[in-house]
C-alpha cells in the first residue's frame, strides 16, 4: 500500500509540554523532558540509511546502536560490565545533540567548540528533569565522554561501529562525499579492538576490503 503524506499541521508551531498540565511537579518536569527529547527525531546525521534513500537522525542511531549492544554484548572484551548500564548510556548520549547539533566525526572545525556545544546543552537538556534524574543523565554523559569504565568503552565501540557497517554497506558513501582516507578511518575506529577484540577484528577486515573495492581510500 502505497503511504500517504501527512495532512499540514495547522500551525507550524510544534506541540509542545506545557499542554500538558498535571498537578505532579515531578511527572510535569518528566513529561517537560520526554516531549523535548522528541526534537532528537530532527537532527540529521550524516549516515544514510541502507538503501540511502536519505540521512538517519540521531533517534534512529541512539535505537539502533542500543539494540547493537544487545546482540553484541557478548563480544565485549570486559564480560562482568552492566548491560543496563550501557543502554541507558546509549539512549542518551546523543540528547544534547537537540541543542548542540550533530558534529560530523570528521569536522575538523566542528570539533574545535564542540565540548563547549555539548556542555552547555547537557546542561540545559538533562536539568529539564527532577534533580535526582537530571544528575543521573548527567553522570551518564560525562561516563560516555570520558570513555574510561569498561561499559563506556564498549558503549563508545558500539558508537562508532555502526555507521562503519553503514559505510561498507552503501558503497562507503559518506567517506566518499567527504573524501575521507584510510588512516583517518583507522584512528576513528582505534576504541573498537580494545573494547571488543572480535568487532576490533571484524573492522580492520573489513577496512582491508573496502580499500581494495575502491569504497575508501588508502
């Protein structure tokens, strides 16, 4: 059946928390935070979908990478980490993306104030919430940054992993529209072998073949 577009909304105005109203100031500021998670759905990566018929946005990758660490959690290199943990990290470490916008890996020149970017939205993003859940996202944040407890580690190989497979699989298409080279892919995928010595395997394969294919430059 062929899809049918949406009607035009009457007023382009998006639909916002404040019309929803409870008498719970807990569950309004809950409700505040999950309907401004919403606008994650509009931030456009630069990874297209499998059959590129456009961009993913950062909902779709936060989804996808956490379902990843649910099939893949066995091939991590530390086996007694959270698995929990590691969800709940993935779900939110691209929210103040909402604010600070999607940093291409290889921006150069976005990376320059992209901390900055980052810090105030996690700021702004995460106190949306009761005070008790506004630290918890927050601490999550911060533990994904540092990149240093084991579910971190592999929470961060994950992050990468996928729009590496996304790569390979649409004919390197945006290393090809950025011109991106081998060793910039190699210092990128650099936290996947310790993490999880098997996918560390399974990337440095792969890059070896899509050289040779002619998908990413040597």
């Amino acid at each position: 059946m062929k899809k049918q577009p949406l009607d035009p909304p009457a007023s382009k105005q998006p639909a916002t928390a404040d019309q929803i109203t409870c008498n719970n100031l807990r569950l309004q500021r809950q409700i505040d935070f999950l309907m401004t998670a919403d606008a994650l759905k509009h931030i456009d990566r630069r990874t297209v979908l499998l059959d590129k018929s456009r961009r993913e946005n950062s909902a779709e990758h936060s989804w996808h990478i956490a379902l990843m660490a649910l099939v893949l959690g066995e091939y991590a290199h530390d086996r007694s980490f959270d698995s929990l943990h590691v969800l709940r990290m993935l779900l939110i470490h691209d929210l103040i993306e909402i604010d600070a916008g999607d940093t291409y890996c290889y921006d150069t020149a976005g990376y320059q104030d992209k901390p900055q970017r980052e810090r105030l939205a996690a700021d702004r993003l995460f106190n949306l919430l009761p005070p008790d859940q506004a630290d918890d996202f927050r601490h999550l944040w911060d533990e994904f940054e540092a990149g240093i407890t084991a579910e971190a580690r592999f929470a961060n190989a994950l992050d990468r992993l996928q729009p590496f497979f996304h790569n390979c699989l649409t004919q390197g298409f945006t290393w090809q529209e950025s011109d991106v080279k081998r060793h910039q892919v190699e210092q990128r995928m650099e936290p996947v072998g310790p993490a999880a010595p098997e996918l560390g395997r399974l990337v440095a394969d792969l890059m070896d073949h899509m050289v040779k294919i002619g998908y990413l430059a040597g």
